[in-house]
C-alpha cells in the first residue's frame, strides 16, 4: 500500500473540491434556493475554513480516504478487467477458434531447421504500419 505523506497544499485542494461538491449536493434538492439552506451552507463554510486554515487537523480523514479509494480503485480495476477479459475477449476467442482462424503458429515442427522466415523484398523496417 502506497505510504500518504503529508502536504498542506494538496490537502487543500481536495478540500476545496469536497467544499464545491458539498455546497452542490446542498442546494440540489432545493434548486438552489440559498434561504432553505442557509445554515447548512454556513456549517460547511465554517468546517472547510477550519480545515482550510488548518490543515493538520483534517490529515488522518484525508488519510483514510485516499487508502479508501486507492482499494476502491483496485477492486473496480480488478472487476473492469475481469468483464473485458469474460465477456468481451473470451467469447471472440471461442469464435474465432469455431471457425479455425489463428493468428500464431502453434505447432512445433521438429523437423524444421529453422523457424525464420524471409523478408519480402521492398521490406522497411521502419515503416512497418
């Protein structure tokens, strides 16, 4: 697990974004009418100036969120590559293996001295696509 070190500045960046995303959230239900939630949007400036103003304080919640979401991460990582690799390539492969098409050479031929192939003429390596 990757170590979280401390720095001021990106703790109040983040901040910064959750204070924008909480100020959102707050005015969505009401359709941003400021008198209905007028004491909630001074708690949540009076909390993110604290934090704000004092960094420190709010680390070890900074803490467990980035160790949070980098297992979030990983899982949904996991789970993304697991349907590509189920649902989409496994089915393509099966298909393609129905209809005899392969695009390596799988058997070995013990008889072949070599397995090097010529170059066709007019080749250039570096224009190869």
């Amino acid at each position: 697990m990757k170590k979280v070190a401390y720095h001021a500045k990106n703790i109040r960046i983040f901040l910064a974004i959750l204070f924008a995303l909480a100020v959102l959230v707050t005015l969505k239900p009401v359709g941003f009418k400021i008198g209905a939630r007028l004491p909630w949007l001074a708690a949540e400036a009076g909390l993110a100036g604290l934090f704000l103003a004092l960094p420190k304080l709010f680390f070890p919640l900074y803490k467990i969120i980035m160790i949070a979401t980098g297992f979030l991460g990983t899982f949904l990582f996991a789970l993304i590559s697991l349907f590509v690799y189920y649902i989409v390539l496994t089915p393509i492969a099966l298909v393609l293996r129905l209809f005899g098409k392969s695009f390596m050479k799988v058997k070995a031929d013990p008889a072949a001295p070599s397995y090097y192939e010529d170059v066709p003429a007019g080749y250039n390596i570096e224009k190869q696509f």
